[in-house]
C-alpha cells in the first residue's frame, strides 16, 4: 500500500518516471522498445523515466502503449449533463408525454360511463333530430 504525501511537482514527476520505468521492465521492454511502440523517441522515454517534462501528447501515447489510456482519461472525469440540460430533457421528455384531449374522446365513443342515461349512446343521440333552441321556450 502506497502512503500518500505532499509532493512538490517535481516529485511527482520523478515518481511517475519511476513507475513507467518499472512497468516497461515488467513487460521486459526495452527504452528504444517501449519508444517504438509509442511512436516517440527513445530519448522521450528517457526523460519521462528521469521524472523531466515532457509534451502530454508524448506522454499520452507512452501510457497507451503500456495499456493505460483508460486510466489516464479517467484523471479527469468525464461531466453529466448540466442543470440546465437535465431541466431541458425532462421539458421535453412532458411535452412528448402530453396527448391531445380529442383522442382521448376518440378513443371512449360509443362506450356508457357512469353518467349517462341508461340506453342512451352516441348514437343514439345523434340519430335524434335537434330543434332549435327559442328565447323564452322553456317557460
């Protein structure tokens, strides 16, 4: 198990020198090997096993060729959607859910619910002949 300290940043790029240096040799590779399968030079390597600065797009093909690539996109995490998408999906997700109240009445035509008169259907209300309403018919 690894203690972990305060490190400058110097010393975290010795340590990390150290470490692709222990990984290339338990692969059994040589610098010039490891540089090869890179696609970087040998003295690239060299100076990332010294813990010396490097370009990270050297550095990124190095830890792919050792099978690390994964873990060092993973350094910094990919983001979820932010408030404001999620807040735009689920607005979106209610307006596709929302169905017009003409197909619902579609969909019940011709069927009884609870209040309607015993034997009347739609159809037979249509059927009946509609009078024109008159002012004052009703008294």
């Amino acid at each position: 198990m690894v203690k972990y300290t305060v490190f400058s940043e110097e010393a975290i790029l010795a340590e990390f020198g150290k470490r692709i240096a222990n990984y290339r040799l338990n692969n059994n590779w040589t610098q010039a090997e490891l540089a090869n399968k890179a696609g970087v030079s040998k003295s690239t390597v060299e100076h990332i096993e010294k813990g010396q600065s490097t370009q990270l797009l050297n550095m990124a093909k190095i830890l792919h060729a050792l099978g690390f690539l994964n873990q060092f996109l993973n350094i910094v995490p990919e983001l979820g959607p932010s408030p404001m998408e999620l807040l735009m999906q689920s607005k979106n997700q209610q307006k596709n859910k929302r169905k017009r109240a003409s197909k619902q009445k579609k969909q019940n035509q011709g069927q009884a619910n609870d209040f309607d008169a015993p034997g009347l259907t739609a159809t037979s209300i249509a059927a009946e002949p509609k009078a024109a309403w008159v002012w004052d018919e009703d008294k």
